[in-house]
C-alpha cells in the first residue's frame, strides 16, 4: 500500500473517521489511536482498531487489528446466555450457582419461588433457603 492513496485502498475510510486521525497525526505528530469502530466498502468489512502514527521521513502508519471474530463471537455468546435463561424460567425445574463457602451466586428457575418467597437470593448462604 506504500506510495498509494489511502482513500483509493480504502473507501469507506473518511466515513469510519480514520482519515480525519491520520490528518491529524500528520499535522501534529502526535500518535493516536481509532478506536474500536466497524469498517465496510464493497471489498472488506469489520471490527476494527487503529494506531496512526507518523514515522521517520514523515510518513503516516496505521497499524490495524481485526477484533471482527472476538466482537461477533461476543456477540454468539450473549445471545446464547439469553435464550438459556428465558429457557430456564420457563422450565419446571431451578439452577443454584454456589461458591465454595456456600453463597448463591447466581440463581434462576421456574420452580425457585417454590423454595423462597424472596425474589433475589443472591449473596445468601444456601443453608439459609432449605
């Protein structure tokens, strides 16, 4: 990409607001970073953040990394934990998450109002809801 214009390589970069940083680094030397934001043209698309910095001779880089798998697999996860906990609310049946000193942790299920009149168990000790 050395010797080319950047607009040209990639022609969303105006709107993701990169050019605008790497303007600013070459104006004031001071390097920056662009963070996490997402990228598309018509070639490539995703997640990703920037350092800009400008280099000996006065040349602006930009050094990238792809967060597009980490942020969709982010993404897979959080909608897995949803679709299991409306699953657990509906079922006949409750889940106790308890560390190792006995405190509930974390609780859910339908049948948990069958055990407790209180609607948060959180933080007490298991012994105290049986």
């Amino acid at each position: 990409m050395l010797g080319r214009d950047v607009v040209e390589i990639f022609p969303g970069i105006e709107k993701f607001g990169l050019l605008s940083i790497m303007k600013r680094v070459y104006a004031t030397g001071t390097p920056e970073v662009h963070d996490l934001s997402f990228y598309q043209d018509k070639r490539i698309s995703g997640w990703r953040q920037n350092y800009v910095f400008k280099a000996d001779g006065g040349r602006i880089i930009a050094v990238y990394q792809d967060l597009t798998e980490k942020i969709e697999t982010s993404a897979r996860l959080r909608k897995a934990e949803t679709d299991i906990d409306s699953i657990m609310k509906t079922l006949p049946i409750f889940f106790i998450l308890v560390d190792g000193s006995g405190i509930v942790k974390n609780a859910t299920g339908k049948a948990l109002a069958d055990i407790t009149h209180s609607p948060e168990i959180a933080g007490m000790k298991l012994e105290e809801l049986f």
